[in-house]
C-alpha cells in the first residue's frame, strides 16, 4: 500500500429501474437532501456531512451497485493508489485526473478483483454542513458498506494488501470488518453465493435519533429486514430496511471506536442470536434481502 491510506468513505453509487421512487424514499423517508440532478444522476447529501453527496441515483434496467468512492487525502496519494492498481497488471476504468462530478477533485476508478468500479479521490469541496439538533432524525452522514463476495479471503486481502484497511473483527469465517480510521469498520465483507451489495448503513446523531428514524421508516410502511437492534462486532445500534430497489439501507449509531489502533488484536464473534443481537429484539432476520442478487455492475462500469 503507498500514500497515507483511505480516510473515509465518500459516497455510493446505485443504479435503481424507478428512480422517481428511489429518490422519493432517501428524501421523504430516509431524509437525504438533494443536491444535484445532473440530468443523468441524482446527487443526494446527508444535511450533517461535509461530503458534497453521500448516495448518487441512475437510472438502470435492473439494480446495481454502479460504484463505491473512497477518500484520500492528496493527489499523491491517488496517485500513489493508481500505481498501486495498475501494477496488479489490469487497466484502470479512468486515469487519475480532475474529476467532472460535484465537488471536483481529483480521483480515478478501477475495478476489484470481483468487478465492483471503485473510486479514490482526493481535494472534492465541500459542501457547507452543519451540526444536527437533539431529536432531529436524519443522517450525520455514511457509517459504512457492506459488500458480499464470493471468496472471502481473496476479498480480505484485495482490501487490506491494496488498499490498506485494517482487519477489526471477524464473524466466524463469514464476514470481515475492516477499518481505514477510528470506527470499527467503514467497509465489511461478508460470504455470499454471489458479489453483490449487501446494504449501506447511515450514521444517526444518537440513539434517540436512530429510533426515531426507524419509527419514521416503519411508519411510511417500509419493509423491515432485520432490528431494532444491536451488533456484537462494532457495538452498532442496526435498523434494516428494504429500500424500494431492494437494496438494503441501515440506520446505525454509536459504533464502536478503536483508538488504540497498535495494540488491537481483531475478535473472532459467533453466529449466535445472543452475539449479534446483543439486545435480544431485532427479531428474525430476513436473509434474501441481504444475499440480493447477482449484481449486473459487476466488470461493467457505469457508463459515468
Ligand atoms: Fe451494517
């Protein structure tokens, strides 16, 4: 791995067949706001997050997962990154160079060892946010993503080797969770039939917050998949929803923080009810919706 290393996950891009509904549900029930439609992609931002958007929205015959952008902290390092990539002898999807989205900057994408387009950019602007008020239900900003795949420990290594995370915890040989900072995990990997998206969690400014945003989605009727609850692995509060697309959004808080970051040795959690819903209510947990299906995307970019 060169440069000094991932910082923070930027944004994910979805491709979704009805994008009036999608963008309908991340502004009404989620409560994203939009930013930019671009004429080909809706940009939505979570209110608390300097990130000029957090979620883009493109219209496509069936879902996918069009990209995952990470962030770095200088042009060096994307660079740093690039070489990184090419000299695993497979092209790269774009050059590094200025980027033409919101905010700019300078970035390239690329494909992992499964066909999923990422990104790395550094220097976007950014957005003006602002602290969120107690009882104010709405993200802070992305926690994390939650990518299955077919191999996991070529997975494991793909992001760790290449990419610099750092492995926090394991759940059995089932699902990795891997950090690029303080928060337990911002990327997880998780064993699956297929590489698909399992979902995206939403940081919520607390635990009042997080349960009123689950009572909000509950009561616009959305399709519960698993929660209230709380995680072993990361200590995370999770609300599960089927968004309309099918994919999987979560709404999380308080994940756990590893602030000794020298003297962590990762954990290895059971797949037991009592470990992974430490509360004891999140209920049966809906499995199809977290195994999704085979995603189109894979070794296709989106077309921008
Ligand atoms: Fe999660």
């Amino acid at each position: 791995m060169t440069g000094s290393g991932i910082t923070h996950l930027r944004h994910v891009g979805i491709g979704v067949p009805d994008l009036p509904t999608e963008r309908g549900f991340y502004r009404d029930v989620w409560g994203l706001v939009s930013t930019v439609d671009d004429g080909d992609a809706l940009f939505l931002a979570a209110e608390g997050s300097p990130e000029q958007y957090a979620l883009r929205l493109r219209p496509a015959p069936e879902r996918r997962l069009d990209l995952v952008a990470f962030a770095v902290e200088t042009q060096d390092d994307v660079d740093g990154y690039a070489e990184a990539v090419t000299a695993l002898g497979r092209g790269l999807v774009t050059e590094p160079g200025t980027m033409q989205t919101p905010g700019g900057g300078y970035g390239f994408r690329f494909l992992d060892f499964e066909g999923r387009t990422l990104e790395i950019s550094a220097e976007v602007e950014h957005r003006s946010a602002r602290q969120l008020h107690p009882k104010e239900s709405i993200p802070t900003g992305l926690s994390h993503v939650v990518l299955n795949t077919t191999d996991l420990d070529a997975a494991v290594r793909f992001y760790t080797e290449i990419l610099g995370f750092k492995v926090s915890d394991w759940l059995e040989h089932h699902m990795c969770f891997l950090r690029c900072n303080a928060w337990h995990h911002t990327l997880a990997l998780s064993d699956n039939p297929h590489a698909s998206l399992n979902h995206v969690a939403w940081e919520m400014r607390g635990i009042d917050e997080y349960m009123r945003a689950t009572g909000r989605a509950l009561r616009a009727g959305t399709d519960l998949a698993w929660g209230p609850g709380r995680h072993g692995p990361g200590d995370n509060t999770f609300s599960y929803f089927s968004a309309p697309s099918g994919f999987v959004t979560e709404f999380t808080t308080e994940l756990e923080r590893i602030e000794d970051d020298a003297t962590w040795t990762p954990r290895v959690f059971r797949r037991l009810p009592e470990e992974s819903d430490l509360w004891g209510t999140a209920g049966v947990r809906k499995a199809e919706p977290f195994v999704g299906v085979p995603d189109p995307g894979a070794w296709t970019p989106p077309p921008f």
